[in-house]
C-alpha cells in the first residue's frame, strides 16, 4: 500500500476507573441483629503515618472499654454490646475495619454517631491523658508479642516491608514521639468516611432508607 508510517501514534491512555463504592447494603433472612462496618485503607507498615495512625485507632476503638466507642456506643447509648477497630493485613494490604453488632432499629443513630467520633478526631485536639494511655496499650501489646511465641511473625512482617530488628524496634519507639498535633494531622488526611467503604448486613424493614452525604456542613446521614 502508500502507507509510509508517518502519522503520529497517539499516546496510549488509562482508561478512567470507577468512583470506590461508599456504601453497601446486605439483607439476610432472619437475621436479628445488623452488623455495621468501615472499611478504609491504611498506611502500610514503614509508612511515617503508621506509628499516629495506629494510635488514633487504639483511641478510637481499640481493645480496651474505654475507648471513644466503646464509651459512646455501648456505655453510654447502650446501642451496643461492643464496638472495636483493628487493622487487618490477611489480604497483603493494610486495611482497617471498624465495626460493631446493633439492633436493626438502632443503626441510624449508632451511625451518626460513629461520625460524629470521626470528626472529634479530625478536630481534635485530643487529650494528652488519652494519648497517653492508648501508647501504654499498644507499648503492652507489642511487649506480650516480644516477649512470646508471636515474636517470630513480628520479626517476618518486619523484614516483609524492609525492617530488619533495629530498624523494626525504631518504628516502635517512634510511638513516643507522636504528639497531640501529629495525631490531628493524620486523622484528617486519613480517617472519614469518604475515605473508606461502610457496609450494613441485617434486615432494614424498621429502618428508612438513608445516604452517607458530605457538604459543607460535614458528614451526616440524608433520608431518601
């Protein structure tokens, strides 16, 4: 043919990816309680955020009673019989998952306020007293792990993202250095539901359907 190859090649283009879901609802038969969810990517293992991510988590939800859902959801508000955030790496990615079990009829209310702690957070500021004790909780759970058999898996995940045992031990110790405006940063770059996936498992026929919306007054929850 009289094709010489001269024209132009246009440059290869990604194809543009869906918006992430933000909600997701499930309606099994029977079921007498609604289980709630957030889920939301965390900063990986030798991230710089880790260390004030991991504590505003412990603070949030953490292992103990006291922590900021645990008091408003179940002691107070007696929506819940327990609220808890952990992080979960089985998928390879860090990802943290917020969650608690609730009455179909409570989920609305213990919705709102579970942003309404998102937002306390990213307000801030939080308290000396409370960052101090959620630093003790962690201190006490990496020193169980240290000092038993879960050592060896402490050591593997550290040298899986490139730590070997002193450069593990520093990001530890990097928990002491965290302070109340390092915490308030990173919640706001990192923790909202904007940020995340909230899903909702139970049956919903005494509950009005509802969005997750953000404007300019924050995030709440919309009635179809």
């Amino acid at each position: 043919g009289d094709w010489t190859g001269g024209a132009a090649r246009r440059p290869a283009q990604r194809p543009a990816l869906a918006p992430p879901a933000r909600a997701a609802l499930s309606k099994p038969s029977g079921a007498s309680l609604a289980e709630v969810r957030y889920l939301c990517r965390a900063p990986g293992f030798g991230a710089r955020d880790r260390a004030p991510y991991e504590l505003l988590i412990e603070i949030l939800g953490g292992s103990s009673l006291g922590s900021r859902l645990n008091q408003e959801l179940r002691t107070e508000r007696g929506l819940t019989y327990a609220a808890g955030a952990y992080l979960d790496s089985s998928w390879g990615s860090d990802v943290l998952i917020v969650g608690a079990g609730l009455a179909s009829d409570r989920v609305e209310d213990a919705l709102r306020r579970f942003f309404d702690q998102l937002r306390s957070l990213r307000r801030g500021p939080i308290a000396e007293a409370e960052l101090r004790t959620a630093r003790t909780r962690l201190w006490a759970r990496l020193r169980h792990r240290a000092e038993g058999l879960a050592l060896a898996g402490l050591l593997a995940r550290g040298w899986v993202h490139g730590l070997d045992a002193d450069a593990l031990g520093r990001r530890y110790a990097a928990l002491a250095e965290v302070d109340q405006e390092a915490l308030g940063q990173v919640a706001r770059r990192r923790l909202g539901p904007e940020f995340g996936l909230i899903t909702l498992s139970g049956d919903f026929s005494q509950v009005g359907g509802f969005w997750v919306v953000r404007d300019e007054r924050g995030l709440h929850l919309e009635r179809d």
